[in-house]
C-alpha cells in the first residue's frame, strides 16, 4: 500500500482517522490496515511456531513493538463516563464474557516472547487480575439459562449421586473457564471468536483493493496463484510491509486493482469505493479538499486539529510544561520529584487559569494501584459535550465514491468466478490448497484437485432475501432432506430444483422445519456429504451459493425453519482438497498420531484444544447463520468427538464410562462453547445433539453442568423397530421393552422411526422390510394393506411418544418401497437407487399412507399433542400385546396383535367425561377396513376402576390399529 504526501500531517490524520474507525466499530467500516485487528496489539507477544516482530511498527515509522502499541489500546480514546451519570450496573456483560475483565488489561509479570501454546489450557494463568462479581454473572438466555453457575446442577434434577463424574463436572468446569480466558484474551469475546469468516478468506476492501487471509502456522511462505496472476507462486504474495505473517500463523495477502490505461492514481490512499451497496450510490462528485474543508469548520473545535512536523513534537511540549524552557538535561539536574497529588494540585490551577482552553477535561489519579490509568476521572461538563459530538464518519461516505467511478478508473485483480488455490512453501516442498475459509469450490477439470472460486457478483445479481425468519410454535416437526436424490431421475439434483419440488410439498406434507444433509462441500458423494472437505462452502454439485440462499428463503416463506446437518466431530482425510496436512504440518487443525484419526472410519480428529481450530469451528457455526440464515443444526455423531475410542465401545450405562481417561473434555468444552455462542448472538436458534450415548446434561443449560443442547437424538427407537422387524416374529413382540426404548425422562428427545442412517449401512427402509420380507401374512383382499397399517402405528406410537421433536426421512412419509444407495464402485456407480419414487404418492397403499401421515401432521398442528408433557402409561399387555397411555387431553391406545380383534376392551383413565375418537388408522382412507361404526367414535367412561385408575373405557379395537381420543367433556361424580 503506497502512502501519497505522507507529511506528518497526513500520518496524525491516518492514525486518527483509523482510530475512529477502531470506536465506532458499530458503522460497517472497513478494517484498519489489512482488516484484522487480531494481527494489531492483542496483547499476546507470543509466538505459535517462532515469533517475529511485527512489521507494523515499521509500516508507522516507529520503532515501537506490538507489546508496547498493546499496552495502549485504541479504545482508551473513548473516555468513561463520570460515576455520577452512569451507572455500569447497568449494562449486562458481553456475550461469551463471563469470568472475564471488561476490557483488555495488560496482565502484569507477563515476560516478552513468552510462548502461547494453546495445547496447554488446562491450567489457569496465575497472573489473572480480580474480576468484578458482575462479570461473573451471565446474561440471561431465552429459554431459562439463569444466572447462578452450577457446574453439578442437573445431576439434582435427574437424581444422579455419583461422585466421580460430579468431580469430573467440576473440573470440566474450571477447563471451561480457562478456555473462556484463552479465546477472550485473543479475540475478546465469543462473539469475536466466531467472526473469523469476516477477516479471513477472501474480501473486498473498500480501497480498491481484494485482501486474503489464511492461517498456517506451519508454512514458511504463503501466496496465491490463479487464472488472475496465470498461477504464479511469486507475483502476489504475503510481504513484509503489509502484515504478512503473524506470530500465531495467520498469513495476509492483499490484491491491490490494477490502474486503468491513462488513469492516475488517487490522490489519498484512503480513497474508499462502493461496490455493494446501490449501484450509483456515492458518485456526487465531491472533492476531497471540500470535504477536509467542512470537516474543520464545522466539526473541529479550534486548537482540536493542527499539523505536526515531529513524531516527538507533544513530548517536548509536555516537558516544557513540567520543567520549563530550561529543563534538567541529567537526572543530578532533575532533583526530587514532587508526588504526585502535589503535581496534579499544579496541574489543576493552571487549568483552571487557563480559561480559554478548550480541550475536554480528563484527569488521571496515582493512588498506587495497577492500571491507574484505566481510573479516569471526567467532569460532568466535558463528558456531555463529548457525548454529544459524534466521529465525522458522514463526511467520508459523502466522500466515497460510487462502483462507476471504479470500474472506469480500476480493473479488478480477481473477477467474479475466477478460480485461485492458496500456494505454501513448507519443510517438506510446496504445496497448493484449496483455501480453508473458502466459499465457493468446485472440481478440477481432470477431477484430480478442486480449486476455490471467487464469488463476487455484481450489485444487480446479488440474491435479494424476500422473507424473514418463521418461528416453530409447538412442536419441531422434522423433515429430513439430501438435495441430490430428492428428485425422481437418476442424476444429481440441484438446489433449484429441490426449491421448486420438494419444498411445497414439504409444506403440504404439514411439516415446519427441512433438515438439510450433505449441503456442505464434499469430495465424496458416497459419503452423504459427512466427509466435508470444504466447510464454508455450500456442494457446488447442487448449484451456486445464490441458489442455496433461494432456498432458505422460499422455506422461510413457506413457513418452515431450515436445519443444517453439520459434521464438527471429524472431518475428510483427503490431502488435496480438505484440511488433512493443509500447511504440510500433521498437526495443524487436527490431533498427530493416533488420536488424530478414527479408528474405523478414515477420518481426522480435529484438535478441540487449539483456539486457533475453535475460532474456526466457531465461525463455521456463526457463518452458516449469518450468511444464509441458517435456523438451526443437527451436530452429526458426537460420539466420534466425545470419546478417544470415537465411540465403538461397549456402554453398560455406568457413570463411570462419562468420565473415565477416554472421554474428550476438550470436545465437551467445545460444544458447550458452540451453544453458548449460538444462542447468545441467535438466541432463536435450535441446536440437536446426535449422541447414540446419551452422554449425561445434553440437553441441560451450561450454567447447571449441561452442554446446552435444545433437542437429543433418540437413536435407539430405530434400531429398536429394526431389530423387531428383522430378527422379532411379530407375534413375540415385547409391548413393556418397546415402550420402555420409546418413553425418556429427557423432555427434549426428538425420536424418528426410520432416517438416512440406511443409505450409508446397506440397509433397507421399512415398507421394503415389510412388503417385500414375506414375514408378514396378507389379511386384506387389497395386497400390501395390511402390511401397510403394521408401519402406520409403528410411525404413530414413535411419534406420540417424542419429546417435542419428530424427524421423518424424505420419501418415508408415503412408504418409499426401495432403499436409499449413493453411487459407489460396488454398485457400478449406479444413480438407480439414488432417487425418490415421487410418483407413488398417487397409486395404491402408498397414496393411503401418505393421507395418513399428513393428518398425524395436521392433528399436532392443530392439537399440539406432542408438546403436552410427557405420556403416562396406563396399560402395557404384553398378552394382548395393547398399549395405553395418555398426553395432556389425549388417549392413546395401540393394537399391535396381528391376528386377534379385541371387542369390548377396556382400559383405565384418570378422567370421567366423553371422549372423541379424533384418529384411527382402520379407516378406509387410510387403507384399512373400516370395523369401527360412527356410533362408536364418541365414548363415555364408566366408573369401574381399570390399571388403577377410578374410571375406565370400553373400546373395540381392531388388529393391528391405533386410536386416539380427545377429552371433550368432564363428568364431575
């Protein structure tokens, strides 16, 4: 970057100018210098892998190092209020702020050079200044996150007295707090900490300029090469002289735009352009030298501003004033210092002599105590005339000009689409990648390698957002989608198709929320999109970053909520494309050796220690929010993550096995942080663990030992029915073992019957089980009926029995006969099975199937059944294999005898009064064969006493059925 007429009244401009920008960090305002205040002054001196000075000072011309620029921060410039108007109580913490100070104080006794290993965070700083009380408090999140920190406070709640793991809670965490310092020191705050998508991979600067940031601590030289630069290694480069290299491995790139022909170059380096916003937008023609000339009439007071012809000008003003004309030259001429309550008294009376002083009135007292000068003192009067003046920010967006005006004077370094990879030179040779905060990347042409694509439309083609986000009232009613075979031919699917196709039939269907697998960038589309290479980037087999946006935002205008699957416990090993030795080192983003690689699966272990790995997961997390309005995520198998053995372990359900030598506490660590930030800076989004160990405090707040989670996955209830269907004669099947997999404590457990699970195992769906096993015998002159109604209570009593959330599988809600296979070589690579058989909904049982599944749907709309507490058992034969139990208002009574009718059946309620028979899978339009009479659909209890209940019901229940009643009138006895 060139500085044009750098005289030491431009240089105090430039300072100051950035050091507004630095306060009213509020304004969408370009970053100072290279966009990353993380690379200027964190206060941490040290070193990743060898420490280098910083070359900022240089760029300055100073001699001052970082640590001693970080010893006085920017935001001093902003002065604290007086006591008397302003009371801090005020103001709540900073999200992600807890146990932490309010401003970045330099910590005392802190050695120059000092090493910052962030493997090392299990043990506190010992030189942690005190923290206020207040601080220690953390706001209060919707949904019940409450302010008193227990770090063993569900265990009260579910009754649990181990000792082991309440030790284990505690020590977890003190870890967390340690972690909390460690990220706040680098980055503030969470919220800071999951913004890394704003300063590192590719963006536009305001001053005609691309600038690129990459972390990799383990390179020696960093570039870029693309079709811009013809792939050169060496035309565009990290440089000294532009913040290159970091001490903590993050790399700086900037792509100055190239001068027209004839064009000269502007006459200011902070020249700024619009190219975003609208399309003509500041191109008024406003000179510059106008501008300055406004600003100090009218908004400078006078003395405010002048020119400097010395860096040490204001020193020698200063000792003049203390010392005079004359001063002492040595430390004998010096003589004894007054103290300093003496030199402020002096001070004082001079200004107040001094009447014609304009300056603000700001006054620091020594009492001997550390970061004295953070103790600021103002008068009442000059705090609100400072209040009152705000930075002269208007005049330089008057000042900037419009994308015209840069388009005819500037031609861009990187275009719209082209395609670049990041270059390194490492111990072991170079070494291209695709950039890890990538957003767009798409296969080589030899399909050997992918590449990233710069993805800047212009103003007119920038995707619109037309709707805002729906809120799920009741319950999360599920629907689980892959883009690539939503659609009936054999190919891949695209985004665009799925929003024209799938999505109004999602609606119709009367589901509120679509969750979305194998969305972000993968190599392998066998995998399902669970070995993610690229994870910033959207699949660009399914189309553009523009088409996934139209998605989001047609399901949000449908009223649905959009979930994510997102796969944060491990990641694709491949070597070319992913993160898998990305700057050459093993242990880069994941763990070297053994534990940096899953034992079964072939993936890598990311290193949940490192604050460098956690700012990028975090941001990931934030990105797909902020970026394309993400609702919500489903964290994939976090039993790989929790554990060293990745989960295949024999799990007995002792406590123990929660907190022995092989559970990861740093993951824990890791996904108490993802929800903390998510809910505090998104605080209606939903959060799903996936956990087959129903590892203990999922689903409880983080402030009571809980990790945070909204909803758990409820993994047993579908191998539980897989297990019956398969290896279960329908006649032996145990109605107290299903129950007992189906009813949870946990309030919160969203159950499924049958989801994705059986394109990745080999399995197939339940209708091919069931219509196609021949296990089943027929008892309907309409072949496969009856078979069919054997799937609609197993879908009923999985979904009645949920914990307020329901999942159901693309194609699963009309009984898609064939499994799901991704092409693959065992089969040929083969789409023949990679598709959805949408024609179905029309014909036969499957048509039935589907009525049935969108009045289930429509009656939780309309009722809210699932969100009524929890079920109560009343009946469980495992004779007359009947099952009864109530929800709120609600009877349910479940069939599952494949051969015998029960008549005149009765079970037990605790409620006297008429009950109305609201759904029942036997009737004709459901395919069944229709026994029950209108006359029977309005029941009235009697007073005999049945499964300990005061009243009871006699019902006429046919084989294989289900029936639900409401409660529409009370009898009082």
């Amino acid at each position: 970057m060139n500085f044009p007429n750098s005289t030491g009244s431009d240089l105090d401009f430039f300072l100051f100018f950035f050091g507004v920008r630095w306060i009213a960090g509020s304004l969408s305002l370009p970053k100072p210098l290279t966009g990353c205040p993380r690379l200027l002054g964190r206060g941490l001196p040290s070193a990743r892998r060898g420490s280098r000075p910083s070359v900022l000072p240089s760029l300055l011309g100073h001699d001052t190092t970082v640590e001693t620029m970080a010893s006085c921060p920017l935001f001093l410039m902003t002065p604290r209020p007086p006591p008397a108007l302003v009371d801090a109580s005020r103001f709540p913490p900073l999200a992600g702020s807890a146990d932490l100070p309010t401003s970045r104080r330099p910590r005392p006794g802190r050695r120059h050079g000092h090493r910052c290993d962030s493997s090392s965070s299990s043990s506190a700083p010992r030189d942690r200044p005190p923290r206020p009380r207040q601080q220690r408090q953390r706001s209060q999140r919707p949904g019940g996150r409450g302010d008193v920190v227990d770090p063993v406070g569900f265990l009260a709640k579910l009754g649990v007295s181990d000792r082991a793991f309440a030790q284990f809670l505690r020590d977890r965490h003190k870890a967390l707090k340690d972690r909390r310092w460690e990220l706040c020191s680098r980055f503030i705050d969470l919220k800071e900490a999951s913004s890394g998508f704003e300063l590192l991979g590719m963006h536009r600067h305001r001053q005609h300029r691309i600038d690129f940031m990459e972390w990799a601590p383990g390179a020696r030289y960093c570039s870029l090469v693309g079709d811009f630069n013809e792939w050169s290694p060496t035309e565009n480069c990290a440089r000294e002289g532009h913040l290159g290299h970091d001490d903590f491995g993050y790399w700086f790139i900037i792509l100055e735009d190239k001068l027209r022909d004839g064009q000269e170059p502007d006459e200011y380096f902070f020249q700024e352009y619009n190219y975003v916003d609208d399309y003509d937008k500041g191109d008024n023609g406003v000179d510059a030298e106008e501008i300055m000339h406004r600003m100090k009439e009218e908004y400078w007071e006078p003395g405010e501003i002048r020119s400097r012809k010395s860096q040490l000008e204001m020193v020698v003003k200063l000792y003049e004033q203390m010392f005079g004309p004359n001063g002492p030259q040595t430390e004998e001429e010096l003589g004894e210092i007054p103290d300093a309550q003496t030199r402020y008294n002096e001070w004082k009376s001079l200004q107040k002599a001094d009447s014609s002083s304009l300056s603000p009135s700001y006054d620091i007292i020594d009492n001997g105590q550390p970061f004295d000068i953070f103790n600021v003192v103002t008068d009442r009067a000059s705090f609100e005339k400072f209040q009152a003046k705000k930075p002269p920010l208007a005049y330089w967006v008057e000042m900037r000009k419009g994308r015209k005006a840069w388009l005819e004077k500037y031609v861009p370094t990187i275009s719209h689409k082209d395609k670049y990879r990041v270059y390194f030179n490492t111990p072991d040779g170079a070494l291209e990648r695709v950039p890890a905060w990538a957003t767009y990347v798409l296969p080589d042409t030899e399909g050997k390698q992918s590449y990233a694509v710069h993805w800047e439309p212009p103003p007119e083609e920038i995707y619109k957002w037309r709707f805002g986000r729906p809120k799920v009232k009741g319950s999360l009613r599920i629907y689980e989608s892959h883009v690539g075979i939503s659609g009936s031919e054999q190919k891949v699917s695209s985004f665009q198709e799925f929003t024209s196709k799938v999505l109004p039939h999602i609606k119709n269907s009367g589901y509120n929320a679509v969750q979305l697998i194998g969305v972000v960038e993968h190599k392998d589309y066998s995998s399902v999109g669970y070995k993610v290479t690229n994870y910033f980037a959207v699949s660009s087999r399914f189309g553009t970053p523009d088409d996934f946006k139209k998605l989001v935002d047609e399901a949000h205008g449908l009223g649905l909520v959009v979930l994510l699957d997102i796969v944060h416990s491990y990641a694709s090993a491949d070597e070319l494309v992913g993160l898998s030795l990305f700057d050459g080192s093993n242990d880069c983003y994941f763990h070297s050796g053994k534990r940096g690689h899953h034992k079964y699966w072939g993936t890598r272990m990311f290193k949940y220690d490192d604050v460098d790995v956690l700012h990028f997961l975090l941001s990931n997390l934030n990105w797909w929010v902020t970026e394309y309005r993400i609702d919500g995520f489903q964290f994939h198998s976090l039993s790989s993550m929790l554990y060293t053995h990745n989960g295949f372990s024999t799990f007995t359900g002792a406590m123990e096995e929660y907190c022995n030598q092989y559970v990861d506490k740093d993951a824990l660590i890791y996904l108490i942080l993802a929800n903390e930030m998510l809910h505090d800076l998104h605080p209606d989004i939903i959060t799903i663990a996936e956990d087959a160990t129903f590892y203990p405090g999922l689903c409880e707040l983080t402030t009571q030992g809980g990790l945070g989670f909204d909803y758990c996955v409820n993994l047993s209830v579908p191998e539980m029915w897989l297990w019956h269907l398969e290896n279960v004669p329908e006649q032996e099947w145990s109605m107290s073992k299903i129950m007992k997999v189906l009813v949870s404590r946990n309030q919160n457990m969203l159950s499924y019957v049958e989801n994705h699970n059986q394109s990745i195992s080999g399995r197939k769906s339940f209708a091919e089980i069931i219509l196609n096993s021949g296990k089943f015998s027929i008892r309907s002159v309409d072949d496969g009926l009856m078979e069919a109604s054997l799937l609609k209570i197993i879908k009923l009593i999985t979904f009645t029995t949920s914990g307020g959330a329901y999942l159901n599988f693309m194609g699963n809600e009309f009984a898609h006969p064939k499994r799901v296979e991704f092409p693959m070589s065992s089969n040929d690579y083969s789409f023949r099975l990679a598709n959805r058989q949408w024609e179905l909904l029309d014909k036969g049982f499957h048509k039935h199937f589907f009525d049935f599944d969108k009045d289930v749907m429509s009656l939780d709309e309309n009722e809210r059944i699932i969100s009524k507490g929890s079920p109560s058992i009343h009946h469980c034969d495992d004779t007359s294999m009947v099952i009864c139990f109530t929800r709120g208002p609600f009877l349910f009574v479940f069939n599952f005898n494949p051969e015998v009718s029960h008549q005149s059946y009765l079970v037990g309620v605790d409620e006297a009064g008429e009950y109305q028979l609201i759904l029942n899978t036997d009737e004709t339009k459901y395919g069944g064969r229709g026994e029950l009479k209108s006359s029977q659909y309005v029941r009235r209890t009697c007073d005999k006493r049945v499964d300990g209940c005061r009243n009871s019901l006699e019902l006429s229940l046919p084989l294989r059925s289900a029936q639900v009643y409401k409660l529409v009138r009370i009898l009082r006895i």
